[in-house]
C-alpha cells in the first residue's frame, strides 16, 4: 500500500507529464480543485445541518424534501436531483451506502472517500452495519436501531446528525464548523 507521499508525488508527476503532454490546462486543473475545495462538499452539507438545528421550520421542510430545501443554498455540482435527509435520534442511528456502485450526493458532501465506494464497505454495512460503524470508531448501543439506507441514481441519502446537547447555544457557523463528513454519511457520532 502507497503511503500519503508517495501518492502526492505520484499525482504530482502525472499532472506534470499530462501538462507536459498538452493533454491538461494547469488553469483548468486549478479551476476544478477550487471548485471542489471551495464550492462543493462537506462544508455545504454541514451548513445545511447547523441550518437544521437551529432552525426548526427548515428541519421540517428539509425532513420532508430535502432536494427543495437546499436548493435555497444555491449548491453546485450536482447528484442531489433526489436528495433524503434520514435524521439521527437517541433510538435510531442512520448509515448511507450505495450497494451497487457509489451513488452519493456531491453537492453536500463533495467526492465520496475511497472506502464509501470499496466493495467490502458496500457489502457489509447491509449486512453487519454495527460491526461497519465499530472499525470506524463508532459504537452504536445495542437498544439503539441501526437503519442502512441504500442510495441509487434515482435517490441520494444524506444523515442529519444528532446534535451533542453541549452543542445547543453556538452559533450556525460553528456548528457547522464541528460537522464531519463522516457524521453526514453516518459511520461517525459527533461528540463533545
């Protein structure tokens, strides 16, 4: 397995040799990191949800359509035609998946991490979903349901989070500071 640095240097000199070659705009390249970096990705889905944490008439309206709810956020980069919000609560812990291949919205949580399109992730949070969430850290208490939910082409699911109660009188912005990506597919619990 390739460590973090070697992959850097690698990409570093593919990039090099197809700028070399013609073949890629620098510019072009740079447009696109930004636009992933900058424009789309985690940070937007966790606006949403600080939104619906402190907002309850947007909670309601986001649980019901999330694709109509968000687009007041003006997000780019698609994948949310058909976006559902599941919400975290004290009796039920949701988990996103796309089993077929890696279906999942970009708009709000910007490129899927490479274990999210793994065929051993993709296989087992179905079937063994607690076992899935205890490698990544996270515990799930046994009187607590675990629903796996399957995205598609036709239909992206996106996890409102349980907010911690330590988290109740900050700000919508630092709220969404404290929101992972992780916490919006639904293998992470935020925590104090």
């Amino acid at each position: 397995m390739m460590t973090d640095s070697k992959v850097i240097v690698r990409a570093e000199a593919l990039e090099s040799l197809l700028i070399e070659k013609g073949l890629v705009d620098p510019d072009r390249i740079d447009e696109t990191i930004t636009f992933y970096n900058e424009r789309v990705g985690p940070m937007n889905g966790a606006q949403v949800v600080a939104r619906a944490w402190q907002d309850p008439e947007f909670k309601a309206r986001l649980l019901d359509d999330g694709t109509a709810a968000i687009e007041e956020f003006g997000f780019s980069g698609g994948q949310v035609d058909k976006l559902v919000i599941v919400e975290n609560t004290p009796d039920t812990h949701n988990v996103v998946v796309c089993t077929l291949c890696s279906c999942y919205p970009w708009a709000v949580l910007g490129l899927p991490p490479r274990w999210y399109k793994d065929p051993a992730y993709r296989s087992r949070v179905v079937r063994e979903p607690r076992a899935v969430l205890k490698e990544f850290g996270t515990v799930i208490p046994e009187d607590t349901t675990v629903q796996v939910w399957d995205s598609s082409a036709e239909i992206r699911y996106m996890v409102l989070p349980l907010m911690p109660a330590s988290w109740a009188d900050q700000s919508v912005d630092v709220l969404a500071s404290k929101v992972s990506r992780d916490s919006m597919i639904g293998v992470e619990v935020l925590a104090d």
